[in-house]
C-alpha cells in the first residue's frame, strides 16, 4: 500500500513538472528566445519554418532551422536539435534542471516591455485559432503563412489576454499601466489583427486593425517606434515607404522587401533620421491616394524635409483612391506596381 501511495505521488509530480514545462515553452517560444538573443533568421520553405546560421557551431552556410508551429529546432550541420530547454543546456552549458531555473528567471515579468512582447506572442498564437482573422487577411490580400508568421500578425479576440498575463505573474495595475487592459478591467483591444511596433528589436507598443466596425486604426498608449522592420529595410539604399502595415505586407509578398512602414502620414522624429541618416538613399513615397487627400497632403512636404537633409525623395502615384494594399488586391502584379516606381513625380 505504501509503495503504492509513494508511485501515486511521483506520478503526480511527474504530471505537475510537465504541466510546468508545458506552461513554460508557451510563455518563452523558442522563436521568441533566439530573436532575443539577435539570431536572425529567414522564412523556409514551410510557412512555420525559419532558417539561419546555427547559434551552436561556427558556420557559412545557414543549416539551422527553427520550427515555430512545433517549437523545435533542429542543425543539419551539427547534427543537434529539440526543445527550448535542449537548446538551453546545450548553448549554455547548462544541465536540465540548470536549464529550467535559467528559463523560469528569464521568462519572469519584466515591466511594460516584457508585457508587450508577451502579448505579442500571445496574439500570434491566437491568430491561426481563429478563422474569421485569417479570412480578413486574405480579403486584404495577405495569405503567405511564412510572411505572416514573419510580420508576427496576431489576432485579439478580445477577452482573454488579462487572464492569460496575470497568469504569467502580472498585475492588473501593471497592464493598466501599459495600456493592455482598460481602466474598466477588459482588453484593449477586441477583434483587432495586431502587430508589434518595435524599436531596437524592442516591443514598444502594438498597433490593432479592426476587422469589424469600430474605428480601423489603434495604438497603445505611449510612442508608436521606429518605421517598421527598419533592421533589416535599413540596409537597401532605395526605400518604399508607406503608411499602413497591410500596405507593407502586400509588397514584401511581391518582393519589393525594401519596403517600411510609417503606421501614418506624420513621421516621428526618430522616424524622420532613420530616413535621413544615409544621403546616398533615395526614397519613394507611395501615401494612399483617398478622396481626402491627407495622404498627398503629407506626401509633398515630406519629399521636401527628406530633400532638405540631402535625400532624394519621389513622389509615387496609383490609380486615384487606391492604396498599396487596394491596388494589389484588386489584381495588380509586382510588375505593375514597379510601373509606378518609373512614372515618379520629382518635387
């Protein structure tokens, strides 16, 4: 009977551990723990799967790939692969449970940025759970799951991200405090595709895209960041840049990756020198052509502040009332768009 009883509660410790693990790989995705960790990596062939230089092993030639759907990596050119806490003990030297106590303490709540990255990561998984968030995105013309999965799209249902964040150990007020949950205790966001907002790789805010029939556009308190992806839009000496992220996201699907996003008309001031920072750039403004005209409103002035710090700025024009994003759903090809690109307006 005693043997019994003490094969009972192993099992029930047993049970418990791995409910812990399991809990733990959710708040800490492997994807997620690289990024942090500045791996980069590029989208697979597979819309989950991302490939990049093995973090374990010097190497040219990228072998190391990165499952996010499972939450598993696997090296082809060391051979290693698994889980988070595989990876752990093998990049830090670390035994399993070594492993877990350095996982527990990096995943602990760390103020406002740590809240919003977490909320990132859980609007991302909530994304693929919720069809009517899929379709909208086909509807606006973003169907490439390995581009979604980049972008890191999410999707708020709403009604469950406080839940979700205080079992991770953060306070109501603390979420209040970075404008998660509202000052009546619900989500901010409800039936929002959502996407972060980043600067220095840092989660600084989240933008939210109504698919219903509140108001399309909503930040979160506090600074909007760095023009979007700018880490890797940066590097190209010729840059699209647009308003909104659909409009971003229908042209990398096209290939044109050396395009950013403003999320608006009005440039920040960190926005305005990322721009500027390099003369040799030359910059195309393609704002949506709407019957209000705000965004060739803020288009010329633009060209012009862009030309006075020494940057060659030109003007794109679409057919009247299209957007990016418009105009490539209703059926224009890379080639058209790279039309435009010729037909520019200097100032």
């Amino acid at each position: 009977m005693e043997s019994a009883l003490a094969y009972a509660g192993l099992r029930r410790r047993d049970n418990a551990m791995g409910e812990d693990l399991e809990k733990l790989k959710q708040r800490l995705p492997l994807l997620e723990y690289l990024r942090q960790r500045n791996w980069s990596g590029r989208p697979a062939r597979q819309g989950s799967e991302f490939v990049g230089l093995c973090p374990l092993h010097p190497e040219t030639r990228p072998s190391f790939y990165v499952n996010a759907r499972k939450n598993l990596f696997y090296c082809h050119g060391c051979g290693q692969g698994g889980d988070l806490i595989r990876f752990v003990e093998l990049s830090q030297r670390l035994s399993f449970p070594q492993s877990l106590a350095y996982l527990q303490q990096q995943s602990a709540p760390a103020g406002a940025a740590g809240a919003l990255e977490r909320a990132a990561s859980f609007y991302q998984r909530q994304l693929l759970r919720h069809p009517e968030a899929l379709r909208y995105l086909e509807q606006r013309g973003v169907h490439d799951p390995a581009l979604i999965e980049e972008l890191r799209l999410g999707y708020a249902p709403g009604g469950n991200l406080r839940r979700h964040l205080t079992d991770q150990g953060y306070s109501l007020e603390s979420l209040q405090r970075a404008g998660l949950v509202n000052p009546q205790g619900c989500d901010a966001f409800y039936r929002r595709v959502v996407l972060p907002c980043c600067q220095d790789r840092q989660v600084v805010n989240l933008y939210g895209r109504s698919i219903g029939a509140a108001f399309p556009h909503r930040f979160l308190p506090g600074p909007k960041g760095g023009l979007f992806a700018w880490e890797s839009v940066c590097q190209f000496s010729t840059v699209i840049l647009v308003e909104g992220p659909l409009d971003l996201a229908v042209l990398w699907q096209a290939g044109f990756r050396n395009a950013t996003c403003t999320f608006g008309t009005h440039l920040t001031p960190f926005q305005f020198h990322q721009l500027s920072e390099r003369p040799d750039r030359l910059v195309y403004i393609v704002f949506d052509q709407d019957e209000n005209h705000s965004g060739q409103r803020a288009a010329r002035p633009l060209a012009r502040r862009l030309a006075g710090a020494g940057v060659t700025a030109r003007l794109v024009q679409l057919p009247a009332g299209q957007d990016p994003n418009s105009y490539f759903v209703a059926g224009a090809a890379a080639t058209d768009f790279a039309g435009c690109l010729q037909r520019v307006q200097a100032l």
